[in-house]
C-alpha cells in the first residue's frame, strides 16, 4: 500500500485460494444508455495471468468497488459516459495501473494492460512486516524481522488468530508496502496492493520473506495499455499519465540523490524540461481536444515542479486555458491543478467562477472555491474569504482532501499567522510539563511529526539544519510525535537523525487534545511562534528549503542575529 498507488512468479499449487476480501466476482451487465461496458485483461509483466487482480473503476463522489478478476486476468466493469474516471487495475507483486479514461458514447470498450512489476529492492537490510489487526492493515506499527545468514528475514510467534494477514515493508524502493513471498492467499488492500494471507499451524505462525523468490527483473516501458481501435485516444492518455510519473520519479531519485551527496535539498532544482517540451508538442500537434488538454494540465504540475515561478506566470496560466477551457474533462484527472488560476491577479476569481459554473466534476468545482478563497485571502478580504467558505463547507466537504483545506481557510481557525497561540499541556519525554508561557522569550517551532510518516522524515534535513545554524540565538525545537509509542521516537533517534531538542509524545495522535487545540488535520505540521507567543508563520513557509529562511527572516525583522 502507499503512504501516496504494486509476484512472485514460481509456480503455484493449485490448491491455493485467492481470496478478494471486498470485492465481488464480475457479472455481465446490460449497457444503458449513460454507462459504458469496459471487458480487458489485466496481465503481469511477462504478458501472463496475475496470481490475483482487480479492477476498480474510481469515479468522482461514488465509492469505488473492486472487482476480481478471473484466473485468467480478465473483467467486466461498467463505467459512466461523459465524466471523467480512473480505471485503476492492480495485481500481486505489480504497480498499480492508474488509468485516465473518458468516454463519448457508450458503445463498448476493451483493453488490455501489462502492469510494471514492483521496484523491488533486492539488497534490503531492514524489513518490517505490517499485520492486519481488525481488518485494518497497521502500516504504521511495523514489527523488525530478523535477518538470517542465507539472506531471508524472518518473523515468527505464537498466536490463536486462524489466519495472518500482513504486507511487507522495506522491500520496494517507492515506499509502497506490498505482499510478501509466503502467502497461501491474497486480499487486495483497497490502494493498490495486496496483502499475503497465511495460516499458522499447531498455534504457531512462521513468516519468512525469501528474495531469491522475488520475480525475474522486466525490461521495458510499463504499463503497456491498448485500447480497441474505436477508443485509440485512450491510449495517448495512457502514455501521457505514465510517462508523467516516470519523470516525476525521476526527480525524486534526483532529489534523494542530492540530498545524500549535500545532506538537505538546498540548492536543489528539479529539472523535467524535456517532458515540459514533449507535453507542449502534444499540445500544439494533437487533434484530440481531450488529448490536448490533458497534455496542457500535465503540462501546468510539471512547470509547478520545476519552476514555480514561471508556472504562476498569467501569460503561462492562459496558454494552458486555451488548451484546456474550465469545461474540459481533462481537470478531472488533476483537479488540483485548478488552484494554478489564482495565480491570474484581478481575473482570478472570474476565471475560478468558470470552473463551478461549466466544470462538470465536483472536485474540480471544489478545488475551484478553494482557490478563490486563498484569493479572497491573499487581499485579506475577510467578508469574501467567510462567503467561500460557507460555500464549501455546505457544497463541498465531502471532496476528497477538502476537510483539510477548509481547516486552512476557515477565518475562525486558532492557527494562524498573527495570531497568539492557543494555550496547551504537554509533557515532554524527560517528564516536564510544558505549556505556552515555557515558549515566551524564544523563537519555537512546534514540529508535530511521526517517524512512520516519510513526508515528516524528508524533513529531517531541514530540522537539523535549522537546529545548527540557529539554537545559540534563542531558537528551539519542540517536536510532537504522533507515533504509537515514545519507544518509536526512541529507535528512530538512535539512526542518523539524533534530533537534539525538546520531544513529547502524543498519545492517540490526531485523536489527542493537542491535535484539535493545535488544529493538525495531516503532517508534517510546523508552526513557527515568536518570542511573544504569536505565531510567525506555518507551511508551506515552515517546511523544505523556506523554513532556514522563514527563521532567519522573523529572526531579523525583531532584530536578532
């Protein structure tokens, strides 16, 4: 499973159960006329049948249920005509496939599609194994297994449970957890993988994760996607959506790259301007409206990545706009990219308006007011800010991702930039009690974090460097752990980051008071205070590259060297 969307392949007893825990055997269904019939076949890397698979068709404001695949790797599923879906397919030891797809009519549509095996990290030398306790797989609560001599990890003891279920971690190198090498069976865990079923015997339960068992490595461009020729379009999706992930990867492995060589990601520049340049060919060539458009609002994240600057630019913005109008389906696959239109000045509003008034998806409606509302507060227009709040709160909380962001635009909200921070009681790991006055007369950043969050661990880097350039001038660090256990914090500190300051123990997490006092909806979650007690400032200014400078510009502006 991801933290952001994953066989082996020797051969397997007959005898083994597949088991789909939520999903339903496909039945053939009747086409009307507002919904399309979708037959395919879902295929390893190697062109064979999956040990298990599903298909799920993720349609905006529905829930998205699995379907199992047959042995074979084939399944029928139905999908709305005119919106914009994802035909997300997925398989054992496999990436998932997260397809674009938008149908015109509904005349019938069939595909095949050969997954890209999982990035296995052949080489691991730590492995967690995650369990599944009431039907809730604990990715964050994930038990070490102990390296053996011939190079296997092993995880063993005594148990009542009838079966085991449980995903592997450490084993990939993109982060997902996914099933194991020992498995009598397999549950799709509802983000892309799969999790390993085992059986103990005799009361007794031995897990053993054997690389050698890992399928063969695949050469080649994955997924490979082919659409019957009346939905030929949809295969010009498909290689956009995936050649804009492998540049995407590509920049992560730049990034962790240079931070291994620099120790943070100052200095830093992601550089995508060959895809950027192969999108605007897309754009210009492509006879598809859909095809150009999607190619467009590709084409606006990737410019974000690399030069944000210049992605906010209103001459850039209305190119994209020209391409893909606020009508166009293709928002519905990036809704987020609709916030770019904030970005146009006096127009932006109007322009936002467009999207809720011809935009047929409600995410991108929603995402839509968002941007209108960080308008309305970018002019501190407090009596539009209140407006559009009110109407996403009423219209919209259900968005996926619009419970936070209504958090960040409510103009009630306790944390923000000028106000005073709220009082509180905590407890630090030395056993002293700490509230707001402990934090008058220093600059504080309150860094609320978990060691199992790798967003939170990206910002190590940072923290650090922030502890060593600014400590001595009245500077400290308070980091709110929302781990299962202080035992966690403990472990982690004994790795490469010691995180030589101020640590308390959150217990329940984001269920805790401090959670709600402190309004933290995700982490990482930095907020930075003034000696006053008011706070400075909060993300994005307090994370990557701009936390060094957001100190040191708070720290000038009182006149603090």
């Amino acid at each position: 499973m991801s933290f952001r969307s994953t066989t082996f392949f020797a051969p397997v007893a007959a005898a083994m159960l597949l088991s789909l825990a939520g999903c339903h055997q496909a039945k053939p269904t009747t086409t009307k006329a507002n919904t399309v019939t979708i037959t395919g076949k879902i295929l390893t890397a190697r062109g064979t049948a999956p040990l298990a698979a599903v298909a799920v068709v993720a349609e905006p404001g529905s829930k998205a249920v699995p379907v199992k695949a047959s042995h074979d790797g084939s399944f029928t599923v139905t999908a709305p005509v005119k919106t914009a879906i994802r035909l997300q397919l997925a398989a054992v030891n496999h990436v998932e496939a997260d397809l674009p797809v938008y149908f015109e009519t509904n005349t019938p549509a069939s595909v095949t599609v050969k997954l890209a095996l999982d990035p296995f990290d052949r080489n691991a030398k730590q492995v967690e194994i995650a369990l599944t306790e009431n039907k809730k797989l604990s990715l964050h609560n994930g038990i070490p297994m102990k390296a053996q001599p011939d190079g296997t990890f092993v995880w063993e003891e005594d148990t009542k449970a009838p079966e085991i279920r449980y995903e592997l971690i450490g084993i990939t190198t993109n982060g997902h957890s996914v099933n194991g090498t020992q498995s009598d069976s397999f549950v799709y865990d509802g983000g892309g993988d799969f999790e390993s079923v085992v059986h103990p015997s005799n009361g007794h339960i031995r897990i053993v994760y054997d690389p050698s068992k890992l399928p063969a490595p695949v050469t080649g461009q994955f997924p490979v996607v082919t659409w019957d020729a009346a939905h030929a379009a949809l295969n010009t999706l498909a290689s956009l959506s995936r050649d804009d992930q492998a540049a995407y990867d590509q920049i992560v492995q730049a990034a962790q790259a240079y931070r291994k060589a620099h120790h943070n990601l100052e200095g830093f520049k992601p550089d995508n301007t060959a895809w950027i340049q192969q999108l605007q060919q897309t754009v210009d060539s492509a006879k598809n409206p859909l095809v150009r458009a999607y190619a467009a609002v590709l084409m606006l994240t990737a410019k974000n990545i690399s030069d944000s600057k210049a992605a906010s630019s209103p001459t850039f913005v209305r190119s994209i706009l020209d391409a893909a109008p606020p009508s166009s389906a293709a928002w519905s696959f990036e809704p987020r990219a609709v916030t770019a239109m904030g970005s146009l000045g006096d127009a932006a509003i109007t322009t936002l308006e467009q999207f809720v008034a011809q935009n047929r998806d409600k995410q991108v409606q929603g995402f839509a007011l968002y941007a209108e509302a960080e308008a309305a507060m970018a002019k501190h227009d407090t009596a539009l800010q209140t407006k559009i709040y009110t109407r996403l709160k009423n219209g919209y909380a259900d968005v996926p991702g619009m419970k936070y962001r209504l958090l960040r635009i409510n103009p009630n909200k306790a944390i923000q930039v000028g106000k005073p921070l709220p009082d509180f009681a905590a407890t630090l790991l030395t056993g002293k009690k700490i509230s707001r006055k402990d934090l008058l007369g220093h600059y504080t950043l309150l860094d609320f974090w978990a060691t199992w969050c790798p967003p939170c661990r990206a910002e190590m880097p940072n923290l650090d460097a922030a502890w060593k350039r600014f400590h001595r001038h009245n500077f400290q660090i308070i980091s709110f752990s929302f781990d299962s256990s202080p035992s966690a914090i403990a472990a982690f500190r004994k790795g490469k980051w010691k995180m030589p300051w101020k640590h308390v123990f959150v217990k329940g997490g984001f269920s805790s008071q401090l959670a709600k006092t402190f309004e933290v909806e995700g982490i990482p979650d930095p907020i930075l205070v003034g000696p006053d007690g008011t706070i400075i400032a909060v993300e994005p200014d307090t994370r990557g590259p701009e936390l060094l400078a957001t100190i040191q510009a708070a720290m000038a502006h009182k006149g603090t060297k």
